[in-house]
C-alpha cells in the first residue's frame, strides 16, 4: 500500500498541492481525475520522488520513501512521464533493457534478458524490437516506454496521463494491457487521466482532486456518480449505463 | 562488434600519427630530438583525454550537443589570472617565468572558483542547470571584460606575453607538468570510469533517470566537478582549448552512433589524440610553425560548429 501523508507543495506563492491525505491499494487501478491545474501530475510526481514535497511523506509498504535508497525504490516503484524527450537513438530492445538498470547496472545476465523479452512480448513489440523509437507512431513509442516499466519489474507502476496523444485504438490497447498487468501479473497501478470515461470503465478507485485538494476518494461507481461529478468539474454530467459500464455523456451538457 | 572494429581503425591511426610525428624526418636525432617530440605527443595525448571525457560527460549532463564545458568560464578564468599576473608582478615574475609555479597557480585558481561557484549555487537547494550555467556564462564574460580592460593598460611588450597565453601551444611544454598531469587525469578518469552505465540512463533524461534509480543530483554534482577539474589541468598544462571538446565529442557520436559512454568517451579520447597530433604534425611540418595549432582548431572548430547548428535546425 502506498500511503500519502500531508503532502503539500508550493509553487512560488501558488499552493499546488495542499495537505494530500491518499491510500493507494494494492493490487487495483486506482485513477486520480481532475480538472487541468488541479494538482495531479504534481502529486503523482511527488509520490515517485521526481519532485521533492514541501512538507508531508509518502509511505511504501509503511517505509517512508525518503529512506529508501533511490536504487532499492527503483525496484519498488517506476513512473512514466507524459513527455520522454531524449537525444539519444535507441531501438525498441536498448531501451526496454534499460528497464533492467536497477538489477544489472548495465551489464544484463541471463535472467535480465529473459525479462527484457518477456516485456517486449507482453507488449506486443516483438517483430519490431530492433526498430529506432524515432521510426515509431506514437502508440508504439507509448507502448515501448510501458515494456520498459515491466522490465523494471515493480510492484507500483505510475502513469502519467500515458492516452495523450493516442487515438481511440491505442488507447483502449493501453487500457487493457494495464489491467492485464493487474490481473494476472498482481501489479498495483497508478495512473492519471484526463478522459473521465477511461477512468469509469478501467479503474478500481477513482481519487478526484481539485485546486490541489482532495475532493472525492472512493470506489469507481460512487465516484461516477452525477453529484460526485457535479463537484469536481462543476458541470452536470449524465451518466448512462451500457453493457455494464458507466459512461459520462459530457459532450453537451 | 562493429563497435570494436571502428574503434581499432581508430586506435591505429591515433598509433600511426604518433608514430609520424615521433619518427619523421628525424635524422638520427634519438638523444635531442626523440625526448624532446615524445614530451610533446604525450601533452598532446593527455590533453585529449582530459578535454574529450570533459565534453562528453558535460554534454550528457546539459542534454546537449553543443555546448562545451568552457561555458562555465574557466578558460577566461585562465586568462584573467595571466593578464594580472602580468599586469600586477610582471612578465619577469617567478608565476610567469616558471611553468611549475604558473601551472600550480592556474589550477588553484580554477579548482578553488567551480568548487566555490558549485558550493554557492547547490546551498541553495536543486537549481535547474541552465541557471547554472547561465551563471557561467555571466562570470565568463566578466572575468574576459577585465582581461581585456587590463591588457589595453598594460605596456606592449608584456602584452606579448599575455598574447602567447591566449593561444595552446605545445611547444614548451614541460616535462616535469606532464607526468604529474598524467597521474592526477588517470586517477580521476579510472574513478570516473565506473559510472558509465549510470552516464547512458542520465542520457535518457532526468525523469527517467531518476525512476531507473539512478541517483540524479549527486552524479551530476560528481561529474561537473571532475569535468571542471579536468579542464583546468589541460588549460595550465598547454592553454585554452576547450573548444577544440565540441569536434571530438560530435565526431564520436556521429562515428560510432551509440549510446553506451564506454564506447563514446573512448572514441571521442582516441580521435582527439588523432585530431591533436596529427594537427600538430601538420602544423610543424606543412606550415613551418607559420600558424599555431589552436587558430587551426577555432578554424575548423568554428565551421564544424556552423554546420551542427544547421543540421540541428533543420531536423526540429
């Protein structure tokens, strides 16, 4: 379980984050939803220690991450950004193996391999994996950045907002391998959304955050709900029932 | 494995221009001439080590292939501390005339200012590192402005001295600077060494760097430090040439086009090798001293800068 404790974090004199208290399951998707600005990356980004919080902590397991050691939480929690700008040419292969890093320090045995094709095959990306990254649609880059995450092998996966850009297809491909990852490999999934209805149909928990607060935590249907709604983006929001998912009919309410 | 192939053509050659330079036109010279040449390849060799690790690794941690580590303005440092020497002590002074005291002296100067600049800037909680150098570059431009102030003052014939430091040269180099050299950039690039591995995922970016474990703000602390060091023994080894980093380092990765720094700072070291000596060969042999090695790199330097920054636009 990760747990978050009092996280707060200023920009200048803006509070972006503000007093955070979340619990995070194991084994679940949990999606953290939000209008733009409301603090999400931000959190997302201070659980996974690529920025340092202002005040509060964040607990692992019931260790706190800060004394842990950068490679040890490498092997507990990995994050993927929205933007992996890199100048450097790598293959499918190459970057999936750097997956491995927090293991082999760059010199990959048997059983790193092992787990580099596991991951290219997972994703699917095995007739391409000698492809350069820049020769790829953006799903593919998208899909390659994941096997990287799976090569790394830790229980905590974040995500975030990885459907930007995506069309529909690669999308729901992204989608579905996430909960093939909680399902039948029991990893503990993070991700941040922007489409409400990805959220409903894909995750377990929904945590809601506005202007740096958190204004709703809870299973899926109690968070797709229109009054849940109605509080978090201020809109009133219709949701429909089809083949047992809730769907949130925004287009023009 | 084509790595290694390329790599051995390029050792060869770098064997064969030392060999040239060593060897040619000797006239039987072993006892006067021999030393005398062998003093001079091996400054040339250990500047190009020092200058092209520098490069790299600063070129690794700013994510770009451009600048070089003279951006943090040790190279006008270098000059500033000669033009008051100069101005203040003399050209006649002991910290002029004894290359010993002047090379102490120079690397003092710079190791005590990166250390101070790095001390200052990283209390100060983790600054993004185009702020830092920015920084550098402002420190630069004012220890130039003073140089440049105070070479105007001073009397023309000590200017001639200021202007020989302007320029590398590896003419008079001495021998006793050279092996201490050697062994303090051994040293620090056989430490250095085993943080390749942790260098190519820093290549992939802060974010994913940090989620790979790597320990981001240390290893970048580490590595300017070192490439400021290393700078500052091959300036007051031989004088600035920092430029010369940005060839080497650009050839390297569009010979080898890989992302391993175990294959890149070995091939950037080996082509600076071959680009000093053989330059120097070129210089000596084809323009009779009539030129200096240096103005042929801020040449060819130059131009093979104009035409990265072109092919650098064009593929945005």
């Amino acid at each position: 379980m990760i747990q978050v404790r009092e996280l707060s974090k200023l920009y200048g004199k803006k509070q972006v984050v503000e007093n955070v208290n979340v619990d995070i399951r194991r084994g679940q998707i949990t999606s953290f939803i939000g209008p733009n600005g409301a603090g999400k990356s931000t959190l997302l980004s201070m659980v996974s220690r690529l920025l340092d919080a202002d005040t509060g902590e964040v607990l692992i397991d019931s260790t706190n991450t800060k004394k842990m050691k950068s490679n040890e939480l490498a092997k507990r929690v990995s994050i993927l950004k929205q933007s992996n700008f890199m100048n450097v040419r790598l293959t499918i292969r190459e970057l999936v193996s750097f997956g491995r890093f927090p293991y082999s320090k760059g010199r990959l045995n048997d059983e790193d391999e092992k787990m580099v094709d596991q991951a290219i095959e997972y994703m699917d990306l095995k007739e391409m994996e000698h492809s350069y990254l820049d020769e790829l649609s953006g799903g593919q880059r998208q899909r390659a950045f994941i096997a990287m995450v799976i090569a790394q092998d830790t229980d905590y996966v974040l995500l975030d907002e990885p459907l930007n850009n995506l069309d529909m297809k690669h999308s729901v491909q992204i989608m579905k391998i996430l909960r093939r990852l909680v399902d039948e490999l029991g990893k503990t999934v993070i991700i941040v959304l922007h489409d409400i209805n990805f959220a409903s149909v894909y995750s377990d928990r929904i945590v809601a955050l506005k202007n740096g607060r958190v204004v709703k935590d809870g299973p899926t249907e109690e968070i797709i709900q229109s009054s849940a709604l109605k509080e978090i983006y201020d809109m009133d929001i219709p949701i429909q029932m089809m083949d047992n998912c809730r769907i949130c009919v925004y287009f023009n309410s | 494995m084509r790595d290694l192939h390329k790599m051995l053509i390029l050792a060869g050659l770098a064997l064969a221009a030392c060999g040239v330079y060593l060897f040619h036109d000797l006239n039987g010279s072993f006892d006067y001439a021999l030393p005398r040449r062998g003093v001079k390849v091996f400054a040339m060799v250990l500047t190009g080590i020092a200058i092209a690790y520098a490069t790299v690794v600063f070129q690794t941690i700013t994510h770009n292939r451009i600048l070089t580590p003279s951006i943090m303005g040790l190279d006008s440092l270098y000059m500033l501390l000669q033009t008051l020497l100069i101005f203040f002590l003399g050209s006649d002074h002991i910290s002029i005339m004894n290359r010993q005291v002047n090379f102490i002296l120079s690397i003092a100067a710079m190791v005590v200012f990166a250390l101070l600049f790095y001390h200052f800037l990283f209390k100060k909680g983790n600054q993004p590192i185009y702020f830092l150098l920015l920084i550098g570059i402002i420190f630069g431009t004012f220890f130039g402005s003073i140089s440049t102030f105070l070479q105007v003052l001073i009397d023309p014939n000590e200017f001639q001295i200021v202007q020989d430091q302007m320029f590398a040269s590896f003419n008079n180099v001495n021998s006793d600077l050279v092996w201490l050299s050697l062994v303090i950039i051994v040293l620090l690039i056989a430490f250095a060494w085993r943080h390749n591995a942790s260098l190519d995922v820093l290549s992939l970016g802060r974010d994913t760097a940090l989620n790979l474990g790597v320990n981001y703000d240390s290893l970048v602390r580490y590595m300017l430090i070192l490439s400021a060091v290393l700078i500052a023994i091959a300036t007051a080894l031989v004088g600035p040439i920092t430029f010369f980093g940005l060839i080497v380092a650009n050839l390297s990765y569009q010979f080898f086009r890989s992302y391993k720094h175990s294959v890149l700072l070995t091939g950037s070291i080996v082509i600076s090798i071959i680009a000093l000596v053989g330059g120097q060969w070129v210089v000596e042999r084809l323009f009779t001293f009539n030129t200096t090695l240096s103005v042929i790199i801020n040449f060819i330097g130059g131009v093979y800068f104009i035409y990265l920054l072109l092919r650098e636009s064009r593929a945005k």
